[in-house]
C-alpha cells in the first residue's frame, strides 16, 4: 500500500521537524513492504529540513503539486504560463500586495521582515532570494499582504489558476492552472483508491477524493466531507497517529 503524507498540521506542527516518533513509524511503514510518499504546500526546497535525511531520496510532492521529487532531485516541474505571470504581477502591483515566489528552487521574497512564513522559507540556507524577474519559472506563488485581499482573490480567479486560502495564516495560495496534489500523485504511478492519505487542509482535497482511506488531522470545514475519519489535534495527536498507521498498515496488508 502506498501511504501519502501532508507535512504541516499532519505529520510536523509549528515549524518544527518531523519527530523521531513519527518518522521512526513511518520507516517501520517502509520495512512491512508499503511506499511512503509526502505531498506539501512547501517547496521541495523547504521539505528537506523539516524531514531526516534518510528519507530526502523518498517520493516528494511539493508547491501543492507543481513539483515531484525523486531520488533526492526535481523530476518534474510545473510552472505558471509567462502570460499569467505577467497578469499575476500586474494584479499585485494594482492591490500593492508583497509575496514569497518560487521557482524549482530559488525564491523572491518581498514581505515583512517579521512574517511567520519566513521561519519556513530555506532555513537550511539551500536557494537564492531573488528579485522575480530573475527566477527563470515560477511553480508558486503566496501572496502575504495585500490592500484588499479579497479582491485579489476574486480578480485572479478570472484567471483560472488554481488558489488556495489559508485563512489561519490569512494568505492567498496560488498554484498554475490545473495543479494540485492528486496531479503529482499520478506522475508517480499512484492511481485511484490504491494509497492511504493524511492531511489538514483544502489543498489536500483532491488527495482526499481519491483515496481508499483519508486521514484528517484537525478539524477543517471543507476538507472533512471528503475525510473518513478524523484524529483530533487536542492530546498525544502524534501518539493517536502513530497508532493509527499500525492499524492501518495491518488491515491493508490482511486485505
């Protein structure tokens, strides 16, 4: 059985690292005969540091799909059209927004200084910030601030690229058309009802919707119709989900 992992709210929480206790199950996962596969918002750049380096070489779906890794390299990268680029960063300059952009690996970055998402951006120190006319693609694109972020949101849905909004973080989450998760996932040979998924949030839907069995850590209002059960966030979460993956690699081997 194939299991795939969201990384934040899932599997890592506040900006720390995979712990011990979970990466030590998932290996176990790996030794009983299943592939382990992690599929984040994150750039591959910034999902390195949050997992040990034993499991850089595993499957890795980043930027929300736009980006698969294997063998510790980038396989595969989707990037937004020049023309939606140009649209983008029109739409940004009217609404005076600031952003983190990525390409495959570098990165531009004009937010505050002190917003959170920074903690998250190359903390291993492994890309380049650069000014956004010098990444040579772009796979992804948050918009941080904004002088009205709802009408920036309904402005680049005119454009048909796929967005996501983390309303915690208050942050526009914007990927090129047609990207998303469950895309990646078939790049890697995953097919329908034939993998385990874990994960918190709306950019995991489409995941969720193809899934034999879907894990949701938390609560989240649009992805729990797609859920088939749910572990609370209140407690040993990390002790519930350790359990849960012996349940259910058990009943997936017997089946």
């Amino acid at each position: 059985m194939k299991f795939v992992f969201d990384l934040d709210g899932t599997i890592c929480f506040k900006g720390q690292p995979v712990s011990e206790t979970i990466l030590a199950c998932l290996e176990e996962l790996t030794h009983e005969g299943h592939e382990v596969i992690f599929a984040s918002a994150r750039p591959i750049r910034d999902m390195l540091p949050v997992l040990h380096e034993r499991f850089h070489s595993f499957a890795l779906v980043g930027g929300n799909g736009s980006l698969v890794s294997k063998e510790g390299k980038v396989q595969h990268a989707d990037a937004f059209t020049q023309e939606d680029v140009q649209e983008i960063l029109r739409l940004i300059e009217e609404h005076q927004a600031t952003y983190l952009i990525d390409s495959d690996w570098d990165y531009a970055y004009t937010g505050p200084h002190d917003h959170p998402i920074l903690n998250n951006v190359d903390p291993a120190r492994l890309a380049k910030r650069l000014p956004v006319g010098s990444l040579k693609s772009i796979v992804k694109i948050l918009i941080l601030t904004a002088d009205d972020m709802e009408g920036l949101a309904e402005s680049l849905k005119d454009l048909g690229v796929v967005i996501h909004r983390h309303r915690n973080e208050n942050v526009i989450d914007i990927s090129p058309q047609n990207i998303h998760k469950w895309n990646a996932l078939q790049r890697l040979g995953v097919q329908k009802e034939e993998f385990i998924t874990f994960g918190n949030d709306a950019n995991d839907i489409s995941m969720f919707q193809q899934a034999r069995h879907a894990v949701m850590i938390g609560h989240h209002e649009e992805l729990a119709p797609y859920a088939s059960e749910s572990i609370s966030l209140e407690g040993d979460c990390e002790g519930a989900i350790v359990n849960k993956l012996k349940d259910l690699s058990a009943s997936s081997v017997h089946s």
